[in-house]
C-alpha cells in the first residue's frame, strides 16, 4: 500500500514558518490535487513530500514508512516538474531510460520498461527523436515516460501544464487522467487551476497561506464549501459575493435593490452583517426596472458571461445560455431561487448553514 500521510506537517525558513501544521491523509491509488493561490504552500508541500524540502516539524509517511527525514531517491517518488527537464543531447528514448541505466539496471529491463512506458502514452513513434523535435506536450509525456519507468510508489506533478497552450492542456489533462486509470497508483498532483483540479482529483486539498481550508470531492467543495474563499475558488466563473444585513429572518441585500432573500439557513441576530454567495448559473436574468446594469458581454458561442454593475460597486456574473442580445448599459433584473443562496459571516468568513 502506497498512500501518503502528512501528520502536523510544519515548514520553517529561519523564523518563517510557512507551513501550518498539515494532516493530510491520501489513500492508495486517489488522485490528490493541492490547489490554491500563488504562495498558499502548495509546492513546498509536494517538495516536503517529495524530500527536496527538509521538513522542519511533523511526520511524513508513504506507506507503512516513515519517510520525514529519508532521501529523495529513497523515498519511491517519482517527480514531474512544470520544466520538462530533458537531456538534449539524448532521444526521448534514453531521457526516459537515463535514470534506470544510472541506478545499473540491465539494458534489457530498461528497453522493457521503455517500451512499457512508451506505450501507455502512445509515444513508440518518437523512440528516436530528440527533444528539440518534439512538440511541448509531447515533451511533457516524455518527462511523465521517465517517471513511470522508475516505478515509483508515487507521482508527484507539480504545475507540469503551466507551459502548455490551452488546447494541449485540456489534451495533457485527458492524457494524465487516462494514465491514472491504467496506472491506478497513487498521485499528487499540484494547479493553481481549479480546473485541473476539478476535472483531474479524486480529492482536492484547498490551501490558503499555509493551512488547509478545505478537503473533499470535487462536487463536495463546489456544492458544500466550509467558506467564503473555497466557495470563491472552486467553480468557473467564481462565485458572486454580496453583501446583506440580517432583517427579521432575511437578509437585505443593497446591491440588488435592497432585496430581502430568504436563505434556507439559520440567520444570526437583526442587524448582523453577512455576505450572501451566488454561482453565475443559478442566475437568470431580463430586461426589466432594476438599478443593475449590464457592463459587459462575454460572448463564448453556447453561453455568455455577463458582467453587471451594481449601485453599490459590486459586480455580478451570469451564466446565460444562448445568444440573447441585450445592448451593454441595459437595466437587468435578476431572478434566482432562495434555495441557491449561500450565507458566509462577514468577519470570519465561515460559511453559516
């Protein structure tokens, strides 16, 4: 059994502590993704996984291994990284192969598990091309080959799409989840995306400065986020938030012509401030006597965005499907079930139910 357990994982630089206690438990053969914002600790943590980062506190596990203080070559990782990290001078079939004829493993094994390799990602044609001929995504299945010759216990990617253009990253996300079938091993896998992340995980570990916000399923953190930033970061366009005052049961809601919405949740006292949470496609919107107008549209052929303002300086997204033509700078008022509606504290920013 090869899952990772991270328990009261901590990272220091001198007096900097930039990983905040992590207990993490990812089971055998899951696709894990660690998603978040730029400098959330997502990276590091994968390198802690990885070995590249010394762990300053806590414990690492893979498998029944204690693997907190154990080398990078001992650890039974492999490790992709966003840079391809090909060897010029030597074809696709020696790059995957190099790692195996540097630890003396016979020329036999290493052409088996080539081949082996080269399979699974439909790579047998360019055995003997170098990488300057291949293409960028081709490149990158070259450097995932060299993980899976090693065999490893465990995969760890860490942004291997940044480089890629937006076509070849939906193909790579294909291929990627693809391999995780066939494979069926257990994979680590780091995105600023929520995407990637959405489309690729098993499980997603939502990060914010350090600390763990949120675990779970993809549709778990979409449809049941703990709080206001999960619910912003995952789901595409983000969420719309506005915010209310609590009024006899209702929140009363400046932006949208001081609305009283009635969440299916239990409020806190008159008078407390909240925000409410709106996804772009529980909106529907006409033309009609409201103080919202529309900025911009975003016209993506089967669905639009539409961007509105708001009297307050609030903005509104919608999800329209469809090609309606409403010219920019008209009024629009918005039609939505109370049902949809999701109530986060103004000062916490914990999600109220």
């Amino acid at each position: 059994m090869s899952g990772v357990t991270l328990e009261n994982a901590i990272k220091k630089y001198g007096e900097t502590q930039v990983i905040h206690g992590i207990d993490l438990e990812i089971e055998h053969g899951e696709f894990c993704v660690f998603v978040g914002p730029s400098g959330c600790g997502k990276s590091t943590l994968l390198r802690m996984v990885a070995g590249l980062e010394e762990t300053s506190g806590g414990t690492i596990r893979i498998g029944e291994r204690d693997v907190t203080h154990a080398e990078p070559s001992d650890r039974g990782v492999a490790m992709v990284f966003q840079t391809y990290a090909l060897y010029p001078h030597m074809t696709v079939e020696e790059n995957m192969g190099f790692g195996l004829k540097m630890n003396g493993h016979p020329k036999a094994e290493i052409k088996e598990k080539v081949s082996e390799a080269s399979h699974i990602l439909k790579l047998d044609e360019y055995l003997k091309r170098k990488p300057k001929a291949l293409s960028g995504g081709q490149r990158q299945r070259v450097a995932i080959g060299r993980a899976i010759v090693r065999g490893p216990d465990v995969f760890l990617f860490d942004e291997p799409l940044s480089n890629l253009d937006a076509e070849l990253r939906v193909d790579m996300r294909v291929e990627i989840a693809r391999l995780h079938t066939e494979i069926g091993a257990t994979m680590i896998y780091v995105t600023h995306d929520q995407v990637e992340a959405m489309t690729l995980a098993d499980k997603i570990v939502v990060l914010r400065a350090g600390k763990i916000e949120q675990v779970g399923s993809p549709m778990t953190l979409y449809n049941d986020p703990d709080n206001k930033f999960v619910a912003g970061f995952i789901g595409s366009p983000a969420m719309n938030f506005l915010e209310g005052t609590v009024e006899g049961g209702k929140v009363r809601v400046p932006a949208l012509d001081n609305r009283l919405v009635a969440p299916n949740v239990t409020l806190p006292a008159d008078g407390t401030g909240v925000v409410i949470g709106l996804r772009p496609q529980d909106i529907a919107v006409s033309a009609g006597d409201s103080t919202l107008k529309l900025d911009l549209r975003e016209q993506l052929g089967g669905v639009s965005y539409d961007y509105l303002k708001t009297p307050t300086g609030e903005r509104i997204v919608v999800e329209m499907k469809g090609d309606a033509d409403l010219p920019d700078g008209s009024n629009l008022a918005l039609a939505f079930s109370d049902a949809a509606v999701m109530v986060f504290d103004a000062q916490s920013e914990a999600r109220i139910r």
